[in-house]
C-alpha cells in the first residue's frame, strides 16, 4: 500500500461506501499537519489529511492584512522545503499560505480540503473520525491543530450596546470593518499590540490589558540580523524551554495559560503611536465597556483580542484534561495511536512555531511507524492462527 492509498469498507449489499480505511488519520491540515504528512511519507506510511479550509494555508490568509511573521524567512520554512526569499525577510500571511500549499503540492501530501470533521471516537481497537455523512477509520490519528480553535468572548459582550462594532481579533482583517469613532482593544497580547498600531492611523485607540512584557531586542535590529534570534529562537525555545529540562518545566505551566510577551512591538511604538493603555475589561455599564478602575469607555468599536479556546469538545475520547490534552510531548498513553502536534509548549517553546514543529511531527511519525512494525507480527500470526481454525472444521 502506497502513502496515499486507502480501503473502503461497505455497507451490508456491499454497494454504498460507508468508510474510508487509513493506517493514519491527520486532523488539521496547517504546517503542523503537513509537517507529520511529510514525515509519515518520508517512512512509506499510508495517511490522509483532513483540512476544514478551502485551500492548504488558509489558515495563515485569514488573519489580519497587514499581518507578517514573527520569524524571518531563514526559520519560516519547514523540513524538506527552504522559503524561496532573503533570509531576514519577514513574509507577509499571505507568503506563508502560498508556501504552505506549494509544500503540499510538492511532496504530494494527500490533503483533503473542505472536510470539517465532527467527531473522533473509538470502534473496537480503530479510531472513528466522522465529518459530515463522511466517515473514517483508521489505527493511529494524529489531531495536528493548535490549542487556540474558538475565539473566546467573555459573557458580557453580549450586553454591550448594540451600536457597537464588536469584532474578534480571528474575524479582524483592516480598519475599513470599524465605524467612526474611538476603538476599544480588549487584550494587551500580541494581537492586541499589532491591531491598536493598525488602527491607531485613523481612530483613537485605547488597549486594555495587563503588561505582559516584551521582547528586549528588536527582531529585525542588527544583532538579531546577526545571530541572536538564532540563539533565542534555536537555543532559548527549542533546546533550553522543554519538557526536559528544569527551567522548562517550571515555565511551562505559565507559558500555556498566560502566553508569552511582546515581540515585535514595543511599549515606546505603541505610546509614539498613541495607543492609549487602560486597565482590563471587567464588565458592562449602561451598554459600554466597564474597566477595572471604574472608568467607563464611550467607545464606537471593540476589538476582542482575548484569544481562544481548544476547542477540542469534538473528541469524544477521555483524554480531555482541565488547559490541554492529556499527552507526554504528543502522545497520549492513556490512548494508544492517538497523538497531537502543534499544542502550545508540545514539548518546548518552539513546538507551535513554524521552525520547531519538525522536530516533534518527526517524532511522532516515528513513533507511528514503529507502532506499525509492533503491531505487523502479531496480526500476521492472528491471521495464521486464523486459517489453521477454518483449515480444521469439518466440511
């Protein structure tokens, strides 16, 4: 069987396909899951890629226009495949969503677009991934999706006058979709940061947040030009904060529930820029946003950069924990043959930026085949053992 190949099974009068048959299900069709499709190839795994978008990188072209990489060219590109541009280029999401689906075309990766799936449960010792009327099964499935899936509001947007433009930071593309009048940006992360400098041109902005720190360098000055984002990006992230080293596992627990700093922007551009900070969103008074201080914010826009949830209520498998899946760097023991690539702080830092998730789609690839090559023998003498009972009834 090739990489791409599957077996269907039928239903009763054997004419209406009711499953498609894969020794491996990938769930998410980002760098994440190209990267483990590139890997299982690489080893002549049989597999699929199931994708919800449209196209391969629609993920990266739905963001925000004016939207660039954290990374430059030279750490943007996945394993196999360099990005075709100058090496300290910080592309647009529009490049990477083209690189994304020029490495699926090039590798050949079996990925099918436009197939939401519903559900992943378990039938016996296979896996069942259900989307739509489409159904699958498969021995291992690998959920390549990143930990932040549905946008998170808190509950008293709702109660928000109706006049005000509310928008997510995932639905946000430019300052076109905002009326007249001052902007509110709920969220002082890095969404909150790029937003409020592209909107700051033309409406008054204010961001609500906590500090949450920043990188103290710029990442396009000379000395990152020069080898210190290779050192914070290749060293700090992807070799100093993982799961198996001490400072990374102190990290970690707040890494994942609180996020990490500032990277591009700095305090001085946002006050340069007058983006005026305000302490957090609390709540609703007469139909405006309610700050922690008591001011009340007469705004015409709210911007919620207030990120997301796992959004993983679709596995219907008890490997759900309280923050994240219950996984040791991807793979879950309590579940055998199912894994996930892409979370936040997987297994370090790097683990959901576009450099480090070869290395843990690499492993869990691996781990896979070597599974198959477990399990091949004791099937072979199932099947043996098999034949020799029906060989020995009586005719």
């Amino acid at each position: 069987m090739d990489g791409t190949a599957a077996s269907r099974t039928t239903s009763g009068n054997g004419s209406v396909p009711t499953a498609e048959r894969y020794e491996t299900i990938i769930i998410g069709g980002g760098q994440s899951g190209l990267s483990v499709g590139y890997h299982l190839a690489r080893r002549g795994r049989c597999f699929v890629i199931l994708d919800a978008s449209e196209r391969v990188g629609d993920q990266w072209r739905s963001r925000w226009d004016s939207l660039r990489l954290f990374t430059p060219a030279r750490y943007s590109s996945l394993d196999g495949m360099p990005f075709s541009a100058p090496p300290h280029v910080f592309v647009t999401k529009d490049a990477m969503g083209d690189y994304l689906e020029a490495y699926a075309r090039r590798f050949d990766l079996p990925v099918h677009n436009g197939v939401r799936v519903d559900s992943l449960s378990t039938q016996g010792e296979r896996f069942v991934v259900t989307a739509g009327s489409r159904r699958f099964e498969a021995d291992h499935v690998v959920v390549a999706m990143a930990n932040f899936q549905r946008p998170r509001v808190p509950e008293f947007a709702a109660d928000l006058d109706p006049r005000i433009v509310q928008l997510h930071s995932v639905e946000y593309r430019n300052p076109s979709q905002l009326q007249d009048g001052p902007v509110l940006l709920v969220g002082a992360g890095n969404s909150g940061a790029e937003i409020a400098l592209d909107v700051v041109g033309s409406h008054r902005t204010w961001m609500a947040g906590r500090d949450v720190g920043h990188v103290p360098f710029h990442i396009d000055g000379f000395a990152a030009r020069h080898g210190l984002i290779r050192l914070v990006l290749r060293g700090l992230f992807h070799r100093v904060l993982t799961v198996r080293t001490p400072i990374g596992r102190k990290a970690r627990p707040e890494m994942i529930t609180k996020g990490g700093p500032l990277v591009r922007v700095k305090p001085k551009q946002l006050d340069a820029a007058a983006v005026e900070r305000v302490p957090r969103v609390t709540g609703v008074r007469d139909g405006l946003p309610l700050l922690e201080d008591g001011r009340v914010m007469d705004v015409a826009n709210v911007v919620w950069c207030t990120g997301f949830d796992p959004g993983f209520s679709w596995i219907n498998l008890p490997v759900l924990g309280d923050i994240e899946p219950l996984h040791e760097s991807g793979i879950v023991p309590g579940q055998p043959g199912l894994y996930f690539v892409g979370l936040e702080f997987l297994h370090s830092l790097s683990s959901t930026m576009i450099h480090g998730v070869g290395r843990d789609a690499d492993r869990i690839a691996g781990h896979i085949a070597a599974r198959v090559a477990q399990r091949a023998p004791q099937e072979g003498a199932m099947r043996s053992t098999a034949g020799e009972l029906t060989r020995a009834q009586p005719a």
